[in-house]
C-alpha cells in the first residue's frame, strides 16, 4: 500500500521537492533565530555594539522575509500538489469501478462508494500532502535543535531530551484508541451518505405513501449514530492533545527551573537561557506536527 501511495508522487516530484526545499530552508531559519538571540544577549548588547546591533537585526529582517516567501510557497504549492494527486486517485478509483462487475454494486450502497470517492479521498490527499512534509520538518527540528543545543550546556540539553521517550509513549500508546474512534466516524458518515442517496432518489415513492415520519425517525437513528461516534472520536483526540499540552507545561519548567539553577552556578548565561527556552517553542513544533499528522493518518 505504501508503495503504490508514493508511487502518485512521481509525475508531479518536481512540485514535491520545492516544497521540500522551502520546508527544509523554514526550519532552517527557525532554528538559527534563537542562537542570534543568544549571540546578542551575551555579547552584542552587553558590550554595547550598536554597529553589530544593527548588522544582525537587518539579518534578522532578510530571514524573516525569506521564511515568509517559503511559507507562501509551502502553504499554496503544497496544497496544490495535493490537489493534483486528488486529482489522479480520484480518476483512477472512477476508472477502476466502471470495471467492477455488477455483484460488487448489488453488495455495496451507492453512498458508501460516494463517501469513499468523495468524502475519504479527500482526507488521504490532505496526508499525502502534510505527512511527508511534516515528517521531515520534525526531524530537522529535533535533530537540529538537539545538536545546537548539546554545544550550549549538553547537561541541560540531555535533560530536555528525556522527555522524547515519553512523548513517544504516550503517542503510541493513544493511537490505537483514535484509530478505532475514526474508522467508526467513517462507517457512519459512509451509512448517512447512503441512506441519504437512497431516500433523495426515491422521494416520489415516499410522498406518494406518505411516508415522511419514517424515513426522518430513520435518518435520525443514522443521524444520532454518527453523532455518538464523532463524540467519541473528538473525546480520544482531546485526552491526546491535552497530553502533548500538559508535555510542554512541564518542558518549560524543567528548562526555568533546572536552567535557572545552572544560571545560578554559573554553568550557562542569561543568554543561553533564552535560547534554551525559545528552543522549546520550536521543540514542540515537531512534536505537534507529528500530532496533527497521527490525527490525519486516522
């Protein structure tokens, strides 16, 4: 499966790897930001040099509008990388049920086929477009932040970094709950989108035996189905991202309180300090990516 997904990349990889290269050039400049910051509080303004003052703010400005072309690239050719390979699935499923025989429609609802063609592959596209991307921005961030981090104080930093095996953890450990919430969140739109193909096409026979009440006290009943699975799903979601959120609570902490501790004998400056906690911000970009992208795979 995961061979003939990568294989609707192909035709458009040029596309695919400009927006690799601008993920890649984002991260970059994210994880050069908080080392200026460094370099600015421990020499620059302390020894009052207005003249470097000014040569790394303009710098600053320069990256900045740089990481804001990127992400316009990121954010409109991305999606629109996705939109092409929607494009290819969605005419190669099409092709693919014009060749089914006739007992694969006898044994499948038309709104079950609708909601697959429609409704699902929309959301696969939306992965094929964030999954790589957000899978090889989290890298870089966590690799990268690692190795600048290690070359400030490599006590703090492992500290830090203990945290990752019990992200990690708890990530795996929920996805299973969310995958099963969300493949009942699709049977059930799949059993609407099929009552509602069945009843809007035979809406003259209803009238006809005046059957209005039955069909609503039925739609109801799938209605209130779907209500109760997205319920549950938004429920298994919630006690997962309320982890990830309580995670980077105490990251923070550990890095105020064993950071100001470590000020405190003189083991890093207020500079590195600052860093360090920036760098947490950018931590947790990652870790929320591979979050969101754990939310799409459901």
């Amino acid at each position: 499966m995961l061979k003939k997904f990568i294989s609707y990349y192909k035709p458009h990889k040029k596309l695919f790897f400009i927006d690799m290269f601008f993920a890649f050039l984002i991260s970059a400049i994210d994880l050069v930001f908080p080392m200026v910051s460094r370099e600015l509080v421990n020499n620059v303004i302390p020894d009052k040099r207005l003249d470097l003052l000014i040569k790394w703010s303009i710098l600053l400005v320069i990256l900045f509008v740089i990481r804001y072309i990127g992400n316009y690239i990121v954010s409109y050719w991305g999606h629109v990388l996705g939109v092409y390979i929607e494009y290819d699935m969605r005419k190669e499923l099409f092709a693919h049920l014009q060749t089914l025989p006739f007992s694969y429609y006898d044994n499948t609802k038309t709104g079950h086929i609708m909601s697959r063609l429609v409704n699902d592959l929309r959301d696969v596209v939306e992965l094929a477009h964030h999954g790589p991307e957000d899978i090889f921005i989290s890298g870089i961030m966590l690799i990268g932040s690692f190795v600048l981090l290690l070359r400030v104080e490599w006590r703090l930093t492992l500290i830090v970094f203990s945290f990752v095996p019990l992200i990690l953890w708890f990530t795996l450990s929920k996805r299973v709950k969310m995958e099963n919430a969300f493949r009942k969140v699709r049977k059930k739109i799949s059993n609407i989108n099929a009552y509602l193909e069945n009843s809007i096409s035979g809406i003259r026979v209803v009238k006809a035996f005046t059957n209005e009440d039955y069909e609503i006290e039925k739609f109801d009943y799938s209605n209130d189905e779907y209500k109760e699975a997205r319920k549950e799903s938004y429920k298994s979601m919630a006690e997962f991202l309320s982890g990830i959120n309580i995670t980077t609570d105490m990251l923070n902490l550990v890095v105020i309180s064993f950071g100001g501790y470590f000020a405190y004998r003189e083991l890093i400056t207020i500079g590195d300090l600052l860093a360090y906690t920036m760098y947490i911000s950018y931590f947790m970009q990652p870790i929320r990516r591979m979050a969101n992208l754990m939310q799409q795979l459901q």
